[in-house]
C-alpha cells in the first residue's frame, strides 16, 4: 500500500485563512471592472443618444421656423398645395435618417454590452471548467 502524505488540518486552515482575502479582494476588483466596462458602454449609447435627439430637436426647429416663413409668404391655394407637397418629403427623408440613426446607435451599445457578458462568461468557464 502506498503512503499518502497529508497536510495537517491546522496547515490547510492557515493555508485557506491568507488566501481567502485575497481570492475576494481579486474578484471584487475583476466585478468592479466589469461594471465599470458596462456604466462605460451604457452610458456612451445614452451620450450618443442624446446628441441624436439633441441635433433632431434643433433640426425640428429650423425647419419648423423656416417652414412657417414660407407659409407667410403663401398669397393663393395653388401655393399652399406646391408648399405643403414640397415640405412632406424632406420630413420623411428627416425621420428615416433619425431611424437608422437611433437604430445604430441601440445596436452598437447592445453589441457592447454583449461583448462584456461574453467575455465574463467565457472567463468563467475558463477558470472553473464545466465539470458534469
């Protein structure tokens, strides 16, 4: 029979007791780089956001100020028509833009943001393989 060498339980406890505090200290800064990588990504989407609605508000006004001008500027019906046939274009074209805009901007932050849920996971499984 082959002799086993064992670590004496008072040993194993010392051994466990130093490394405990640091196993903690060294997840919790891995979870706090983490939630830095995910604020960082979160609020980039929401700062981009922002300027989008930001620039549309100010796009919106300068249309609607100009817009109004031309109205006043409108002496018969046939006028009217060739305004208002000539202003509801450019209003589409406006929306379809801010649309792909915001829709880039929801794809990018959620790419992101699934890059770091990726990458958590990944290390995880890394460092503590699947054992069924």
């Amino acid at each position: 029979m082959e002799k086993r060498s064992t670590i004496p339980f008072s040993a194993f406890q010392e051994i466990t007791m130093y490394k405990l505090p640091e196993q903690l200290a060294s997840a919790n800064q891995a979870s706090v780089e983490t939630l830095v990588t995910i604020v960082n990504a979160a609020f980039g989407g929401v700062e981009r956001l922002a300027a989008l609605n930001l620039n549309a508000v100010r796009s919106l006004f300068e249309n609607s100020t100009t817009n109004a001008r031309a109205l006043i500027a409108v002496k018969d019906a046939q006028g009217l028509a060739s305004l208002q046939t000539r202003l509801a274009q450019p209003g589409i074209d406006k929306a379809a833009v801010y649309s792909r805009s915001l829709y880039q901007i929801a794809a990018e932050t959620q790419e992101a943001l699934s890059e770091v849920i990726k990458n958590q996971v990944s290390e995880r499984f890394e460092s503590r393989p699947f054992q069924p």
